[in-house]
C-alpha cells in the first residue's frame, strides 16, 4: 500500500433541544432523530455521520473504531488501550524532524531487533541468561534515549490541536470501541480531517517499549485500589469463556511483555476506515465538509471486515435459545469470595443478552427500578434495617455478552459489619424474587421513565450527540438510538416480572462476596 502523505502545509439548524420544551412524553416521542442526522458512506467503508449546530461556531469530532478489550486475546491483552496511547506518537509526518524520518526508523529497526532478541532468550525454559536480558533492555534504552534527541518531536499532534484552538482533545478505550475526539473552531476542520486521516493509515509507534512501562505502572495504579483484584477475579469468573472476562488494562503479564510487532498486526486488523465511524456535531456545511472527507480519507483503502467476536457465554438461556425451550440445563452455581482493605460487599451477576435483544429494554427498566432509592430495596436495606450503606443495580447494553449486577456495600460500625455478607446475600435475592411476582409500583416506574426521557433528550442537546452517536453505530446502528428509547419507555411491570423469572435464577448467576480484610 502506498503511504498516505500529510503535507507540512495542512498542518500549519435542524434541531436545538430546550429541555423545557419536552415536559412530556408524546412531545418528547415527536421527536425524529433520522430526520436529523446526515449520514454518507465513502467507497472505503468509512462511515459518516454528521449533525448540524449552527448556534455555536464549533465542531465536536469523534472518529470512533469497533476495537477494543473485547477483541484481543489471551498473550496480548490490553493491547488495544495502549494502541490508544501509541496513536499520540505521531506518524510519517508528524512527530518527527525535518528530514529525519530516515534516521527515525532505522533507530526503530535496532530496538525491534535487539527486541527480538530478549524475546527469544526469555522464551527459554532452561538456561536463561538474564544478565543478557538485563543488558539489552539497557541498550533499548540508550536507543530510545538516542530517537528522543536525534529525531522526535514530542506532542507534535497535541500541539498541533491546541494551536488551532481545540479543547477536548483526548481518547478512550473500552470493552467494545475506541475513540479519539476533540472539538474545533469549524474553520478548523480540515486540519482535522488531515491529522486524523494521517494517523489512521500512518501512525508511528515511537518510544513503544518506554510507554509499555508507562502502561504497566497505571496497572499497578489499578492494582493498589482496594478491591480491584476481587473485582477482575469475579469478572473472570463470571465470563467463563467470552473475551470480556479481561480488563480493558489487560493482565500484567501481557500488558508488560507486548512487542511493537504484535501491535502493528492488530492495528492492521481493526484501525482502517471500514471499520470506523466519523462524527461530526456543530456548525457544519456539509457538502464543503465531505468533500474534505473525501480528499483525505478517501484515497485510503477499504480492507475488508475486520473479525468480530464469535464466542458466547455457555448459560442456560443460550442452550434454550440454541437448542431448543426444553433444554435441560445442567445446574452450576459459581461463586467468588475474596478480603481487602475496603467495605465489604455483595455482588450477584447474572448473564443477559446484547443490547439489541428484545429483552435488553425491560432489563434495563428493571436495573433502574431496582436501584432507585424510592425503590423497596433501597427503602429497606439502607433506610430502615440499616444493613448497608448503598444499594445498586445494573443492566449492562454490550455489543456481545452482557450482565445484570446487583450490589450492596455493608454498613460497617467501628469497622464491624452490622450484618453478615449471608444475611446481605438473603436480602438481596429476596428483592430478585419479589421482582418475578410482584408488579413494580406504577408511580415509581413512571418516574424512572421521566428520568430516562430526561437522559435521552440531554444526549441529544447541542454537540454532546456526537457521544451518542459514535457510541451507536459502533455498536449496532445509530439508529437504534431513538428505538431504544421507546422500547423503554413503553415498557410494562408485566414485562419487568416476565425478565426477571428469565434471567433471576442461580444457576445463571455468579456471588461475589468480598470481606474486610482483618
């Protein structure tokens, strides 16, 4: 493929919501967000979507890819959080001195090879010679050092988006999608679209091993907070056998041993335009806009779908819905116990369809009833038996696998629980089966529908769509934005008891219990 280029010389209404104005829910189910969005689709794959702001001259961007966590496997998980961080490196041309790319990537070269040597004598099962290890990763140093005076210019993008007024400018990385975003003066946006178009097919990966320590150090970060092992523990044993059973930082072994080369095969595998949404929210021209995306994002070439996740979690509804409704199940109930020097807790985790299933609407209903603090759980475990300090529910919208957890944190006096983790844990399923029999109380499911309505007309509010949008379509499809809320708001206490009676049983369900440590 032949390199996409950035030249130096780039380098130097339809709809305005006033929350007041939907105090309603028909007035708020009028509103049509297809009519509002623009989509277009280059020859490459890249989606485009765009919505136009015209009360303020500025433009939120999101280029968004459907690459996570969820996507790596056991030896390089984590990976894709520190692609993440990589993509601020720069490229072929940026981060680098004038006329020192040459120089740039021969020192590039030396740290792979002598790279690749500690890969292979540490890859021994006998005979180790860790003197030697040792050795190399010093003169990986001193070559790093070596690029770093010689041949880098630091921060080159993010100096490039601040000069030209961006504020915003950052990056995610989760379970299921990255995003890199910023938000610029709207006679800004073909630097943009030549920045990002630049890093897409050309991103450099300098000072690689030296970020692999920085990314190592924010696991140990992660690794001193109270109860974070006990958490990625549950998670894992939850997540028998779906690739959400890792953290988006990934297990320290992989997260410390990962090699510039395997990064470079999994970004040619998921960083390419049919693979990515760009969104763009703000005052926009839109035929000036997408002849810009066309010039810029236009040459690079389509490679095809990337792979998707195939592996699902082996629980009794998935033998149901793939084998048949009379399926009997084998019954395995799994548990988790744990101490740490934190408030001790009681998690139940339940396995739940993706976000585009028809259940997804009244579980998530469900979640926020539950977890209400009108709601009968939170009015007897906090309020009046004084058991635990807070309550929570949750239904999880994934693109793959996903989970209902409810929670409680015991309340502790002098440090001493008030209630055993087993009288927590009676209470909490108590709540679980009272959900299947008893209807929720309809002033109560309705406030948490205005709630929702109030949620859902915020995400729309000025640029902050392009949020929603990116998160969507990445997903499933922006479109299901304006479904998914009336899915929910339509939602019946019938319905709620049906997923409850669904989903709310042990052997679909994994206890975490997580004492104080003494």
């Amino acid at each position: 493929m032949s390199r996409f280029r950035l030249a130096r010389s780039v380098l130097f209404p339809i709809v305005f919501l006033v929350m007041a104005g939907f105090s309603t829910t028909s007035e708020a189910q009028d509103l049509s967000l297809t009519d509002q969005v623009i989509e277009r689709t280059l020859d490459n794959g890249l989606t485009v979507l765009m919505v136009v702001r015209p009360e303020t001259p500025l433009i939120r961007c999101i280029l968004g890819y459907r690459v996570g966590a969820v996507n790596e496997r056991p030896g390089i998980t984590g990976i894709s959080h520190f692609h993440e961080h990589m993509m601020f490196k720069g490229s072929y041309s940026m981060g680098v001195k004038p006329g020192m790319l040459e120089r740039d990537q021969e020192i590039m070269v030396q740290i792979d090879e002598v790279m690749a040597l500690i890969v292979e004598e540490e890859s021994k099962v006998r005979g180790r010679n860790d003197d030697q290890i040792i050795a190399w990763k010093a003169q990986i140093s001193e070559l790093i050092n070596q690029q770093r005076e010689e041949t880098m210019l630091s921060e080159e993008l993010w100096g490039a988006y601040q000069a030209a007024g961006g504020t915003g400018i950052n990056a995610s990385t989760g379970q299921e999608m990255t995003q890199y975003y910023v938000t610029l003066p709207k006679n800004k946006i073909e630097l943009y679209l030549a920045l990002e178009a630049d890093r897409m097919v050309n991103p450099v990966f300098r000072e690689f091993y030296s970020e692999r320590d920085v990314i190592a150090e924010e696991r140990r970060m992660s690794e001193n907070r109270p109860g974070f092992f006990f958490n990625e523990q549950l998670n894992a044993t939850f997540y028998a056998a779906s690739p959400y059973s890792w953290s988006v930082v990934g297990w320290m072994s992989d997260v410390s041993n990962v090699t510039r080369a395997e990064m470079q095969e999994y970004r040619d595998l998921y960083y390419r335009p049919d693979n990515a949404v760009l969104v763009l929210a703000g005052d926009i021209d839109v035929d000036a806009v997408m002849a810009l995306v066309e010039e810029y994002f236009g040459p690079i070439p389509a490679r095809g779908k990337s792979p998707r996740v195939r592996t699902q979690e082996p629980s009794p509804n998935f033998y149901r819905e793939t084998v048949g409704p009379d399926f009997d199940a084998p019954y395995i109930e799994k548990r988790v116990y744990g101490r740490a020097a934190t408030n001790p807790s009681v998690q139940i985790l339940f396995h739940i369809p993706p976000l585009w299933h028809n259940d997804l609407a009244a579980l998530y209903m469900l979640s926020e009833v539950m977890s209400s603090r009108s709601g009968e759980m939170y009015q007897a475990m906090v309020l009046e038996r004084e058991h635990a300090t807070g309550i929570s529910a949750r239904a999880s919208t994934s693109m793959y696998d996903g989970s209902f957890r409810v929670s409680a944190t015991v309340k502790e006096v002098a440090r001493r629980a008030v209630a055993s983790s087993d009288v927590i844990e009676e209470e909490l399923w108590s709540f679980l089966e009272a959900a299947k029999n008893e209807p929720v109380d309809p002033d109560l499911l309705q406030r948490v529908k205005n709630q929702v309505e109030a949620d859902f007309l915020q995400s729309l509010r000025g640029t902050g769509i392009a949020s929603s949008l990116a998160r969507m379509e990445v997903a499933y499809e922006w479109e299901y934005i304006e479904e998914q809320y009336r899915q929910r708001m339509a939602v019946t206490p019938e319905e709620l008891m049906e997923v409850a009676r669904k989903y709310f049983t042990r052997d679909n369900s994994v206890v975490g219990v997580l004492e104080r440590e003494r």
